[in-house]
C-alpha cells in the first residue's frame, strides 16, 4: 500500500519550460503537500522514469520502507560518453488533474532517484506510452 500520491496539474508560460513540463504536488497520508514545479514528460528517457535526489531526500522520511529498494544501477545518456551512479528506487502513485475539468489520470511507477538539474520529475517513455498518453498529449496542447 502506498503512502503518498502526487497530483500533478499542467502549468503554462512558465519562462524556460517546454510545452512537455507541468507541475503538481506530492501528499502524503500526514496532510504534507509537497509543491513540485518542474515535471517533465521526456521521450527520450526510454527505459525508466526519475525523481531528483534533492527532491526525494527533502520527503524520504516519510516514504515507507517499502516503497523504497537500494540498488546499484549505471544510467547513460543520450550522448553515449556521460553515465550516472544511481541508489535507490522509490515507488509513487501519481494522480494528473486536467484544468478546468474533471478528467483525472492515475499512474503508479517507479522512480530512479537521480542526481538531476533542471527537472524534479522526469516521466520517461513506457510509463507516457503505456498510461499516460491521453494526459501527454494534454500537456502539449
């Protein structure tokens, strides 16, 4: 059983975000609502989908041990000479609300947490094609 969920919203015009970014919240069964801005829905991310370390760090305490696994994983990149040391997975229920609607899209994944920049979220490719299609192609629009 999951502890958490994540309800994302789509955002527009947020300066330097792509029309594939939206934002939302992480709650937790606590009442904490966690304010996540930059979620990315990435095709080129093919295999898994990413949490920053940053981000998850900020909630792990309140992250049960279940839905929590230590791994040893080397993550490439698209350029094919960079690679990433990653730890840990977490598992997360995300809830995507369209605005001005009451469309709602549930997805229950795993996260690789990851050493990440510019994004708190990225959605990778089987999690877009296989669940999250119709909520996909709403963020672009």
């Amino acid at each position: 059983m999951l502890n958490h969920k994540l309800q994302l919203y789509n955002v527009r015009d947020w300066g330097d975000l792509s029309t594939a970014h939206t934002g939302g919240e992480i709650m937790f069964n606590d009442n904490t609502i966690i304010t996540v801005d930059k979620i990315l829905f990435d095709t080129g991310a093919l295999t898994n989908n990413f949490i920053s370390r940053d981000l998850f760090e900020s909630f792990e305490s309140r992250v049960p041990d279940i839905d929590v696994k230590k791994i040893n994983m080397i993550i490439g990149f698209a350029d094919k000479t960079s690679s990433m040391k990653c730890d840990k997975l977490v598992r997360l229920k995300l809830r995507f609300k369209e605005e001005g609607n009451d469309t709602i899209t549930f997805y229950e994944g795993i996260f690789v947490v990851a050493d990440m920049g510019n994004n708190d979220i990225i959605i990778g490719l089987p999690a877009i094609l296989v669940k999250l299609w119709n909520y996909f192609l709403y963020v672009l629009k």
